[in-house]
C-alpha cells in the first residue's frame, strides 16, 4: 500500500513535469509509463490471473503483463482488488495503467473503458462426469441439479437465454450458488451434484485435478479475453497491441496459454512394474550420487531418489515446456540460490535438489513427529512454504489437527475454491498438486523399500 501510495505521488510529480516542460499538453499515459519507468497493473488473485506460487508470483496475465513491461523497458507493479467493479474504478480513474485479470470484452464497462486486442476466447461449457449421462441439449436435463455460480458470465448467459431464446429452455430449473466453478467442479466430479457450467479456462484447470469431469456441449458462442485501458488515452493501447500481435506470432502466447491451461501429466503415477524396470536401469548410474546427498543433509537417499523420480523419472535431460529442466528438474531461480551452474549436469541438480528439500524441511516445526513432518515437507517443498501454512490455518480452523498430513491433505485442494482461498493469506494455489505429488513419491518410496533392503532407513519411516 506504502508503494502504491509513493508510486501515485511520483505519478503527479512526472506529470507536472512533463506539463511545465512542454506548456502545450498533458502527457500521454505511455509517456507517464516511460517516465516512471514502471507498468502499474490492476489484477484478481485467481488461478486465470495472478497468484502467489512456490517461488513468487505466478498466473497467465502475469506472465503477459511481465513480458509486456519487459518489452516497454520498464519495471512491472501489480496490485489486486478483489472485484471486477474495483478493477473498472480503478483504471477509469488512471491509478493503474492496464487491468489484466481474464476480462471479458463487454459494453457493462461503459465508456471510460476500453478494450485492447484479443488474446483469447473461451465458451461456456456443459460440464458432466465421465460414465453419466452426456445431455446434448438444455431440455435433456430438466429436473436434474444443474448449479452455477452466482453473478457468473455463466449465471448471465443463462438469464439471457430465458429471455431471448426460451424455446431452448424449457422448463429448465438452476440454482445460483455464492461459490466459484472450481467448487462447483469438484462437487461435480466428487457426483454432489448433477451438472455445472464453466467457461474453457475454468474447465481446463478443474480437468487438472479431476480428471472424470467432461464437456457435453457448448451453451454459447466463444467469448473473447482482454486488457483494459483508459478510454481517454489510446497511447498505451497501442504498444499493446504491438505486443499482443508479436507474442501470438512468435508463440509465447500459446506457451502461457499451455502452461497453465494444457491437460498436466507431471503428477500422474508411473506403474508398479514400470518403476521397477526404472529402479534396474536407471537408478545405478545416480545411487551413489543420492547416497552423498542424503549424507549430507541427513536423509534416507530413498527418500531423495523417489523425489527425482517424481520429478524427471531419473532422465537428467528432462525439460518442461514451464522451463525447469534436468534430472530435479530445478528452476532457474532455485539453481542459482543452490548454487547449481549447470541443470542438466545430473551431479549437480540431485546436490541442488536435495539441498532445496532440506531447506523446505528445516522449516517444519520440528514437534511434529514423524512420518508426517517428512510429508509436510515434501507438500511444501512443491506448493511452497506459505501455502502449506494455509492449508494447516484452514485443517485448524476446520477442528482438524494442522500438524497430522492426512488431514492437512484433506484440506489443501480447498486453497484452488476462492470462498476458500479468498480467506488466507496467500491466496489462490493449485493445492490437488502437492497431494498427488506426496502420494506419488509416498509410493515410489515404498517400492524402493521393499526392493533396496541393503542400508537401513533412518527412523523417520520406521513408523510407517
């Protein structure tokens, strides 16, 4: 806020410095950008915009607006407010620059706003379970519990059709809940209840942790995505369109797009009989290496070699298309504050990677007992610190013990549902991530066990 503030002073102080300086006119808000240095933007903490992840701020607008700041040479300042009402207040009175939070192009903004290129459509969809009725119309599921959120592009598609097409209605019946698509989706999939409505975006997130939910049909034509402006000054508009045209030709648009909304495989377990195959032909070439890393942090090497295999299946030339790479498949940001010079090099990532993970495992309470530190560490050391702590604030807040993982794990899918999230302090994170991830290196784990008896555990899976 302190910055927010100091930043609107400096706002005032360029520009009463352009406007002496040129006497004619007051400056543009591309020239105040430039002047400033810094791209000030307007968002939403929500998984389609902006959110706090394992190792800072993560989102598809902020990887666009990122890019965008980065090709004007300026410095990016993101703020969120928590409405679409507060983001149209804010750019209409030029206290953000853009507002970038997944906003659909729509006259309800009025005339103090504008919109730039698109750079997405999305549909509204009919979403259903796998092995249910697939409906192909809206007359199909009459009398069935089909739920929305309330005050959703979804909510308003439906009330537009009542009163432009009523033919197509019926006599449907729905119910408007104060809840976002993600909890209507996992209610979905979990069979609570009997339909929903998502947009494409909010499908392909929720088909990430549920993976029987299903499209039955389109309910209305695509919709296109895009940034706010000023409708007083087309100077920024302009560099954004620029922008938007190059990053959908060289392909850094479809990369974001993919990145948060492409169908994610990175947690699916590898078979039984598959593992096996990888512990005999794999695992010799970096035993040794897991071993010296274990040693030094004072874990069981089993523990570090199913962590890896997790994360690259033991393939020291693993790469993502989200950038991290190698046989930990570390990010750049983690290589270099574990000292890793060369990713790829498999030496270097298992010493970097374990030396990560014992950060992440210092930083549980030291009470808690074993084996559930162990797995509160691994939570974190995928879905960050921070967000980990939410989830035991919410186990808390639920009766539940915050220091037991099967009940942290209960509770963690809840930080990607808003009336959730929306009550932490760190806001959204994809939390059915760090469950599949600890389930997945929990079995891995027990198979090398089992199948690599010659050095004895340390007494942190004894009680398992």
């Amino acid at each position: 806020m302190h910055k927010h503030l100091s930043t609107l002073k400096a706002l005032i102080a360029v520009s009463s410095y352009l406007l002496l300086a040129t006497c004619q006119r007051v400056p543009s808000t591309l020239e105040q950008v430039l002047a400033l240095k810094e791209l000030r933007v307007v968002t939403r903490n929500s998984p389609t915009a902006y959110y706090l992840g394992a190792e800072g701020p993560e989102g598809p607008e902020y990887e666009m607006a990122s890019a965008f700041a980065a090709e004007l040479g300026v410095a990016l300042y993101v703020y969120t407010v928590p409405t679409f009402a507060e983001l149209r207040r804010q750019i209409a009175s030029g206290r953000a620059h853009v507002a970038a939070a997944g906003l659909s192009t729509s006259n309800a903004w009025g005339r103090a706003v504008m919109f730039g290129p698109a750079y997405q459509q999305v549909r509204q969809h009919l979403i259903y379970t796998q092995g249910g009725h697939k409906p192909r119309s809206l007359d199909e599921i009459n009398g069935q519990d089909l739920q929305v959120a309330a005050g959703s592009a979804q909510a308003e598609a439906l009330q537009r059709m009542r009163v432009g097409k009523p033919e197509r209605m019926g006599d449907l019946v729905w119910t408007e809940r104060r809840s976002d698509a993600l909890e209507l989706l996992a209610e979905l999939a979990e069979g609570q209840i009997d339909y929903t409505l998502a947009d494409s975006t909010e499908f392909a997130l929720g088909r990430n942790a549920h993976p029987n939910i299903r499209v039955a049909f389109d309910l209305v034509p695509g919709e296109s995505l895009a940034w706010a402006f000023n409708a007083r000054d087309r100077s920024l508009l302009g560099s954004a369109g620029k922008f938007f045209e190059r990053i959908a030709t060289d392909g850094t648009r479809a990369a974001i797009m993919a990145r948060y909304y492409g169908q994610s495989e990175r947690f699916q377990r590898v078979g039984a009989r598959n593992f096996i195959r990888h512990v005999g032909t794999r695992l010799p070439r970096y035993r040794n290496w897991f071993e010296e890393a274990a040693a030094i942090i004072g874990e069981d090497w089993r523990l570090l070699a199913a962590l890896g295999y997790q994360e690259s299946h033991w393939d020291p030339r693993a790469v993502s298309y989200t950038g991290v790479r190698g046989l930990m498949m570390l990010t750049e940001r983690t290589a270099r504050q574990m000292e890793v010079e060369d990713r790829d090099d498999p030496y270097q990532s298992i010493m970097g990677g374990a030396r990560y993970y014992a950060n992440v495992r210092d930083k549980i309470p030291e009470r808690i007992p074993e084996p559930d530190r162990t797995w509160l560490a691994l939570a974190a050391y995928n879905v960050g610190y921070g967000h980990l702590e939410d989830a035991r604030v919410l186990t808390q807040a639920a009766g539940r013990d915050p220091d037991s993982w099967q009940d942290i794990r209960e509770h963690l899918p809840l930080l990607a549902q808003e009336q959730w999230y929306s009550k932490t302090r760190r806001g959204y994170a994809r939390g059915w991530e760090p469950v599949r991830f600890v389930d997945n290196i929990r079995n891995y784990l027990d198979i090398l066990e089992w199948l690599a008896t010659d050095s004895t555990p340390p007494p942190l899976n004894a009680s398992r």
